[in-house]
C-alpha cells in the first residue's frame, strides 16, 4: 500500500510537470500573438526588451534561489524559524536592492544598447519597472518551493501571468482594435506580473508558518554570502550564455532581424523543454550511484539517459528542421526567411541530448567548482564567437555561435566528467569506456 508521502510526491510531481507543459504551451501562444500582432520590427524590439529583462533578473537574484531552497527548507524541518524570516527578509531585501540598481543600468545603457533610442526608449523605460517587478516574483516563488508548495510556487509565474498577457492583448488588439506595439506590449507585461506577485505574495503569507511571522528575524550573512557567491557566478554565466546571442544580435542588427531570431527561437524552444523535463526526472539518480562508489551505474544511467533523450528530441528535431518554413508562416510573412536559422538553433539544442546532461551529473556527484569554472569558461567562448560572427553574417552569425557554445560547452563538460568521475557522454560510451579504461591501465 502506498504511504501518504509516496502519494503526495506522486501528486506534486504531476501537478509540476502539467504547470510546466501549461507554461510552455502559453508562452508559445504569446510569442505567436505577439509576432502576427507587432510584425517582425516590433516583435524584434520585445523579444530584445525582454531579454535583457530576463538577463537582469537572473543576474539580481544572484544565486540566491539555491540558497533558499538549501536553507529555508532546513530551517523550517529543524524549527529554526527565526533564521527562516531573516533569511526570506534578507534574500528579498538584496533582491529588490540589486534588481532596481541592475533596472536603472538599464534605463542608463540603453542608448549604447540601441544606438538610436527615440524608438526604442518607451520599451525600455516600461522593462526597466518589470525587472524588480520579475526579480520579487521568481524569488517569492523559490520561497513557495522552500516552503513544500511547488504547485503554488509555479502558478502565478507559469499560469497567472501568462494567461494575463494572453487576455490582455487579444483584448486590446484583436477586440478592441488597439494598435499593438512593443511598449504598449511591455506595459501590458508588467500589469499582468504586478497581479501575478500580488497573488504569489498573497499565497506565501497564507502558507509561511505562523511561527516565521512572530519570530524576531535572526541573520547568519556571512554564511549565506559565502555559499550565493559561488552559486551567482555560475546563475551570471549561465544567464549571460542563454540571452547573449538576442541582446548581442540587438545591437548589431535592425529590430526586424531581431524578431525573425526570436520567432526561431519561440519554435526551437520545444525541443529545451523536452530536455529539461527529461533532466528534472533524472537529477536525483545520479547522486545515489556516485554516492556509493560505483561509477559503473553513473556511466549506466548516463548511457540511458542520452538515449531518452535522443528519442525524445531527434524525432521533433527532424519534423521543425522538415518545417519549419511551414511553422514560420504561422508568425506571418515577415518571419518565413528564419529558416536557416531555426535549423542551426534546432542543431545547438541537439547537443544536450547527444552528451547527456553533464552539467547534472557534474552537480550531482560533488564537482561544482569545476562545473562553475566550465560554466564561466564556455560563458567568455560564447560571447567571443557571437561578436566575430554576428557583426559579420548576422541571424545566421548568431544561430552558428550558439552551435559553436553548445559543442565547446558539451565537449568541456564531457572532458570534465571523463577525468574526474571516468564516465562518457555519449551512446556509444559502453564501447569506448573499456577500451579507454584499458589503455589506462596499461
């Protein structure tokens, strides 16, 4: 008979996973909406908007979503509730500080960002009041998930603000005929995140125990300094690695190049969740095996785990790469020239799939410095590849930059985990891994 926990966890797990299919599935609907509503140059102009809000907000949260759920957690099982409100108060205190300094940054550079900004200046100014907006709402929903609420966690970031954007802008520019553009768009956003946080904020007070409310605050800072430092270079490297090539590509190209970029990322996208939902499945399987001494099982379940992979993606890669033409048209006429590009950024995803999720692994089995040194180093190799090659050649500039990232990231992690843990990535490992290991010995 199963427990309760087993229940719960079975439960919890589903509701994750179907908010994550909801929010993958409505943020490719906005990103539709919005390609046929703005027209590539707008759309070019949000998609850039967008991702420097997002980089800002990962760099304002500076690994601090980690050390909530390593801290919180521990606090409230051990009773410790004095140290769980200073911990909530001093996390949320940083981000709002760092997340407004990194906003007015934003305001400050856009002119060196845009060149020309007496169009884009309207955009910019609504996305510099969404970063602290965003940074609040991620860190209230790594709190909710400190807390043992994950549904709760995920809703107002993946559903409620989402589906917000969606009714918002059907309204004003399907029904009510509004013209559409970037910073009315922007605007829209942040009305549809000020709700979502009020409704986060909301749950978080119902559900933090009565004692984190009554308690006097007490703060261990230099404690948790020393273990979000660590965590926010590689949070900074990774965010760096994953908007670089829109926000690089904004600053060399017109705002039509930027779009069509994005409506091929918005496509490829399907293909990064797949692998995400894959590795959230997998992530503690890992430690276990490594935990245990027997690198045998982690070569086994990394074996297994590229080949789920592989069935998972190849068979989606190969119908986007087939058409996705076809898939562009739906963004409307002015995105159908983003072919070539959806393939390259179709190949960078196939990378993970092909090597297994070594970073997971890394993590996993005890080797965080060198995943956040590996981490930082492909960070540099990517921002090098995008200024040589989007100058010259563009959206395809771009998209074969982000192939180059993926294959010097793959291969860098491989080299990692072959010489520090002794497992391959890839599926033809149970061939090579003996005959390696062979070589060693003699």
């Amino acid at each position: 008979m199963s427990s309760p926990e087993g229940v719960d966890l079975v439960r919890e797990s589903g509701g994750v996973l179907a908010l994550n299919v909801g929010g993958a599935g409505l943020s490719f609907v906005i990103q539709l909406l919005l390609a046929r509503g703005l027209g590539a140059e707008q759309f070019g102009l949000y998609v850039l908007v967008m991702s420097w809000v997002f980089f800002l907000v990962l760099v304002s949260r500076l690994g601090l979503d980690a050390l909530l759920l390593r801290f919180a957690a521990a606090y409230r099982t051990v009773g410790e509730f004095g140290y769980l409100r200073g911990l909530i108060k001093w996390v949320g205190g940083v981000v709002l500080g760092v997340s407004s300094l990194c906003a007015a940054a934003l305001l400050a550079g856009v002119g060196v960002l845009v060149g020309s900004t007496a169009a884009a200046l309207p955009s910019f100014v609504v996305g510099a009041a969404l970063v602290p907006l965003l940074a609040i709402l991620h860190t209230n929903k790594s709190i909710l998930l400190a807390l043992g609420h994950p549904v709760l966690a995920l809703v107002p970031d993946q559903i409620v603000r989402p589906s917000l954007l969606i009714v918002t802008v059907v309204v004003a520019g399907y029904a009510l005929g509004i013209r559409l553009s970037a910073a009315f768009v922007m605007a829209l956003a942040t009305g549809s995140t000020l709700l979502a946080l009020a409704i986060g904020i909301g749950w978080l007070f119902a559900r933090l125990p009565i004692q984190a409310r009554t308690f006097r605050g007490q703060y261990r800072v230099s404690e948790w300094l020393g273990v979000s430092l660590s965590l926010g270079v590689v949070t900074v490297a990774e965010s760096v690695a994953a908007r670089s090539d829109v926000m690089i590509l904004g600053f060399y190209r017109a705002g039509g190049d930027v779009g069509v970029y994005g409506a091929a990322l918005a496509v490829a996208s399907v293909l990064e969740f797949l692998v995400g939902a894959v590795t959230f499945v997998l992530a503690p399987r890992f430690a276990q095996p490594h935990a245990h001494d027997q690198p045998a099982q982690v070569q086994r379940l990394l074996t297994r785990s590229v080949v789920v992979l592989l069935a998972a993606t190849v068979p989606v890669a190969a119908a986007i790469v087939l058409f996705g033409g076809d898939i562009l048209a739906i963004f409307g006429k002015d995105f159908t020239g983003g072919h070539g590009v959806l393939q390259l950024i179709v190949a960078s995803q196939l990378v993970v799939p092909f090597t297994g999720p070594m970073g997971l692994v890394l993590s996993m089995t005890g080797h965080h410095r060198s995943f956040a040194v590996a981490t930082v180093v492909t960070a540099l190799a990517n921002l090098l590849l995008l200024l040589v090659l989007v100058s010259a050649y563009g959206t395809i500039g771009a998209a074969a930059a982000r192939v180059g990232a993926a294959v010097i990231r793959g291969a860098v992690l491989g080299t990692i985990a072959w010489l520090r843990i002794g497992v391959m990535p890839t599926p033809f490992a149970s061939l090579l891994v003996g005959r390696l290991r062979g070589e060693r010995a003699s």
